[in-house]
C-alpha cells in the first residue's frame, strides 16, 4: 500500500497525464462518454504506464474501444462486450466468445466481464474463464457499482492481491453498495463483513 494513489479518469483526464509523469503507482481510468478522453491522451499515458511496468485498470466505453492498450485489466459489462463484438449476445457461451474477441483486440492479459445481478465473467489471457456469482443479498439501485468495481479491483491489485482475489473483493464492494439507495460509499469494514460472511 505504500506511496499508493488513485486516479480516475472522470472530467479533467489531463491531469492523469500529469501525475503518471509525476510518479503514480497504479492508475485506474474510468471513460464516461464526457469526451474528456481522447486517443491523443490516451496513447501516451498508457504508454508510459507500459514502459514503467505501472499496471492498468480500464472501465470503458465502446467509441474508443481500440486505443484502451495497453492496459492490464479491462472491465466492460455485457452490454459494451456485445457491442464492441457487433453481435447479439444471447448465451454464456457468447459471452464467452465476445470477450474473448475484445482482449484479442486490445491484446489485454485479463479481461473482466461485470454482469450485473450474474456476477462477474473474468476471462485470463490463458486458460479457462472464472465466473463469480454474485454477492449481492437485496439490490436496491447499481448506481456506482461499476466505479466501485474498478476502485476496488485497482486498489486490491495495488495491494498485491493475485487477480483472482482482487476480482473477488471487487464483486463484494459491488455487492455491498447495491444494497443501498443512490451512489454509495464502501466502508472497510463493510468490505470486510462481507467477506467474512461469505459461506
């Protein structure tokens, strides 16, 4: 956890810029359509997270879909896997084939598919796809669970946990603030019940 800091790529990207040169440990970056992201940003930030061996965690959104590499883990849901694919997605099995195709594309090591009240589809850049259900007891409203996946997943990756036991902490932050109404806040402890409730 040492020297560890957060950014998300919101309003001002710029300044993600900025702090990636400036030293930052682990950048998150979050595209919310605003059009604050742009390739011409994007290129050189995860360019040099590259070449510094800084690792990556990307929420996207499909209009710049191609220019999200590299990066270390990319977290799309059904919806923007099916739409970067250009196909309709009706199975698990095409689901599958979908994500498949999108870390193809960006040449991604890990890809995570989140699924909303079906959990999570974590796709390796080899070997078999890990499904994890979902923890979520009552849900009340998703707003910011897709924040709270990327937080969460960047800050446990931070932390040294493996991939797997980051995408597991993630979906019970997600799960936790689903059961409450608006965007919520995740505590610690929260986080922590949840997993030590976990059967």
């Amino acid at each position: 956890m040492k020297n560890l800091k957060y950014v998300a790529f919101t309003g001002l990207a710029i300044a993600v810029a900025i702090v990636i040169y400036a030293g930052i440990d682990f950048p998150p970056a979050r595209d919310d359509a605003s059009g604050a992201i742009a390739p011409a940003l994007l290129k050189p930030v995860l360019d040099e997270a590259s070449r510094r061996r800084i690792p990556v965690v990307v929420d996207p959104k499909t209009r710049l879909v191609d220019h999200y590499r590299p990066a270390t883990v990319v977290t799309p849901n059904a919806r923007e896997t099916a739409e970067a694919w250009g196909k309709p997605v009706r199975t698990d099995a095409d689901l599958e084939a979908a994500g498949r195709a999108l870390q193809e594309r960006l040449g991604a090591p890990w890809l995570l598919i989140t699924r909303g009240e079906r959990g999570m589809l974590l796709l390796p850049g080899e070997g078999d796809p890990v499904a994890v259900p979902a923890r979520a007891r009552e849900v009340f409203d998703v707003s910011g669970a897709g924040d709270t996946v990327v937080a969460t997943l960047a800050l446990a990756l931070a932390a040294g946990a493996s991939m797997v036991e980051a995408v597991v902490l993630a979906n019970h932050a997600a799960g936790v603030v689903v059961g409450k109404l608006g965007t919520a806040a995740l505590s610690p402890e929260e986080l922590l019940d949840s997993v030590g409730g976990e059967d």
